[in-house]
C-alpha cells in the first residue's frame, strides 16, 4: 500500500471535520475524492500532507509511518499536494516559481556549504534544466518568462501541477485541479495527469467536476458530513442513491 489515512479524525473544537475516516491506495493508483461543500475533503489532504494534526489516526506513506512529519519531510519522501487556491508567487516568473519549488532551496542543504562557486551554478543550471522540462511537458514553454500573476485560471492550475513535480512526487494529492478552468484546458490538464500517471505517478484528486473527474480515475470515494460514504467505480459510486441525497443537500 502506497498511501493510507487510517482512522483518521479531526475536530475544529467542538465540531468534528472528519469521523473515522480511512482510505488507502496501491503504487501509482488514479483515485477520485468528491463531496459536498464542507464535506472534509480539503481537511482530509491538510492531514494526509501534514499541514494539520489530525486529532486521532494515522497516515501511512511507502509503508512508513509519517503521522508525525512535517509538510517538508512528507515531500522528500514523494508526497506532493497542490492547493485548492493556487499558491504561487504572482511577482515572479513562472521559470521561477518551479525553480523555488525545488527541495533544498533556500541553503536547506547544509552540504551546500562545502561546495565551490562552479559548483553551486552547475546545480542552479541543473535546476533550471529541470524547470524548463517540467514547463515545456505542461505546455507553459511560451510564457516561461511572464510574471505568474498574469496566468489563466487553467495555467495557474498546470504550474501548481509543476511546481509539485520539481519534488519528483510518487503520489500528489490534487486539490480541484479543473476549479475555474476553461473546458480546453480540463482536457489538457486530464491528459497531463494521465500521462503522469502511465510513467507511474499516484494521484488522490479531488474536484467538483464529476464528469471531468470520472473520465479520469478508475475508482473513487465520496465524503458526506465529515465521514466516507461510499467506494467504488466512477459509475457505481454516482449510481448510489446515497451520493444522490449528499449532493441533493439530503
Ligand atoms: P471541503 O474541502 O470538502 O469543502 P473542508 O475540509 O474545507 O471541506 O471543510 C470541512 C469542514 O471543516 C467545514 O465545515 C469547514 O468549515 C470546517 N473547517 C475546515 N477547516 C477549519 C478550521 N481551520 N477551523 C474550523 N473549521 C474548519
Ligand atoms: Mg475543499
């Protein structure tokens, strides 16, 4: 098993965000997460990324436990999330959003220390190199030097989708990667995840548009109040008359 939240619960004080909920993934799955509005499922990726401390259960990630770790260290083991709301630094470039995104930025690397002037350019222009190849796969080649502010809805999204893959992420959790995104760039973006996903890349993606989304993962889970509601195909979970009702606001 790849990925698993076990158990997992979360209470915002006396309200209770996620109830025992549990689920799991093999290597290099495609899995869909829907709900509601306020179903949890954005909770659900601050506990599994480890942006919040869930009050019970655990996360399981490539067969170690990583309940405890922080955001930074989940990513160095190949666990990568996007945002919701797009995150990236409107000011610069988006050459050099993917190339802050890269881990060791910053002097996090204390070996860095020991190297020599060559050497530190020789490891930007890796970096760059990388970026470069990220932003051409994503179709961001033509506006590499543009301020990132100045994106499209849909290209915001697919650089979200890059700065994440400058971590060489095995599984990335996707949150509403099709949310303001024009219908062309939906399927740019499926295609992408797609491809990502044949070269071996796990996703646990989250998104309102059903259709889009049930194109895309071979199963799914719905979240209703907090609590799993139901597991399966794309087309058995939307035939399930539970689903029907949550989204009906039963
Ligand atoms: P979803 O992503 O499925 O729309 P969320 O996970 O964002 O749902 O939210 C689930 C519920 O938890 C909502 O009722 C929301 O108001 C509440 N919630 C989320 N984060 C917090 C927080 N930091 N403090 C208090 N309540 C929160
Ligand atoms: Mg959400």
């Amino acid at each position: 098993m790849t990925f698993a939240a076990n158990d997992i619960s979360m209470r915002f004080g006396g309200f209770l965000a996620l109830d025992h909920v549990s689920i799991e993934m093999g290597e290099s799955d495609l899995v869909g997460l829907i709900g509601p509005n306020g179903a949890g499922k954005s909770t659900l990726f601050a506990v599994a990324s480890g942006f919040e401390t869930a009050s019970g259960g655990r996360v399981v990630f490539k067969g170690q436990d990583v309940t405890a770790l922080s955001p930074a260290a989940r990513a160095r083991l190949g666990l990568g999330r996007t945002f919701q709301v797009p995150r990236e630094f409107t000011h610069l470039s988006v050459l050099d959003n993917l190339v802050v995104a890269a881990p060791g930025q910053l002097g996090e690397r204390l070996v860095n220390v020991f190297l020599r002037p060559g050497d530190i350019a020789r490891q930007r222009a890796e970096i760059v190199e990388k970026a470069e190849g990220i932003a051409d796969f994503l179709n961001l080649a033509r506006v590499i030097d543009q301020p990132s502010g100045k994106l499209s809805g849909g290209q915001k999204k697919l650089l979200e989708l890059g700065r994440v893959l400058m971590l060489d992420p095995a599984l990335i959790l996707l949150d509403e990667p099709f949310a303001g995104v024009n219908p062309v760039l939906v399927g740019e973006i499926s295609e992408r995840i797609g491809e990502l996903n044949g070269r071996g890349v796990g996703f646990l993606v989250v998104e309102h548009n059903l259709q889009a989304l049930s194109d895309l993962v071979r199963r799914m889970y719905v979240m209703d109040r907090g609590r799993i509601i139901a597991e399966g195909t794309p087309d058995e979970v939307l035939a399930r008359d539970a689903v029907r009702e949550a989204y009906m606001g039963g």
